[in-house]
C-alpha cells in the first residue's frame, strides 16, 4: 500500500506538476505524449480518459415559456493507448498484410491502403 492507493500489479506513474503546467493535467494532451515518445514500447499503457456528452433539455418554468439548457454528463473509462505492436522485432513472414497495413496508415497518418508491399 502506498499513498496513492494499492496497485497489485504493474507500475503506477503519479506527477505532480507546477501551477503553470495544467495543459498536462488533459487527457488528450497525455495521449499526444505517450503516442509521440511510447508509441511501441511492449508493454500497454492505458489512460482514463474523460468523455463529454452534451444534450439539450427543456426547462419549463411557472408562467414563461420553455427554455432550452445543456446538461453535460461526464464519464471515464480506461483506454489502451500504445496499440500498436513492433512489428520489427518479428520475422518478416510473420508479420500479416492486415498488420503491415495498420503500421502503414500509423506510420504515415493516411488512412488509406498502401499501394504496394
């Protein structure tokens, strides 16, 4: 057990940032850094991501008309970010069309199918 609550397994990464650093408090900015630097590291890192969800909903009040208010509804999961394998690490029969072509379309940001192999 430690501060932090009890981990029974992995490792626990807890920063504590300066007042000026908050960008590095958002999940997506997370994200941009683990993709960046950890990308193919083996082992899987996940991240709680946090998930809006904005929906309009019709208040009435005595003698006015209807008024329309957002209501947010905020959720969290955990989700795996570095899926991608080291396909390099492997023989190169190995290694299927299917996963070539997801390291393509990571690799180059296009979203289409490569051309050739």
């Amino acid at each position: 057990t430690f501060e932090h609550g009890v981990l029974k397994r992995g490792t626990k990464v807890i920063c504590y940032l300066k007042d000026d650093q908050a960008e590095f408090l958002e999940s997506d900015r997370l994200k941009e850094l683990i993709m960046k630097h950890s990308a193919f590291v083996g082992f899987p890192i996940d991240l709680r991501m946090e998930h809006r969800q904005e929906e309009e909903i019709e208040v009435k009040e005595e003698a006015e008309a209807p008024e329309k208010r957002r209501k947010v509804t905020v959720s969290y999961s955990w989700e795996l970010i570095n899926k991608n394998k080291p396909l390099w690490l492997r023989p190169a029969e190995g290694v299927t069309h299917e996963e070539y072509a997801e390291l393509y379309k990571f690799l180059s940001a296009d979203w289409e199918d490569h051309l050739a192999v």
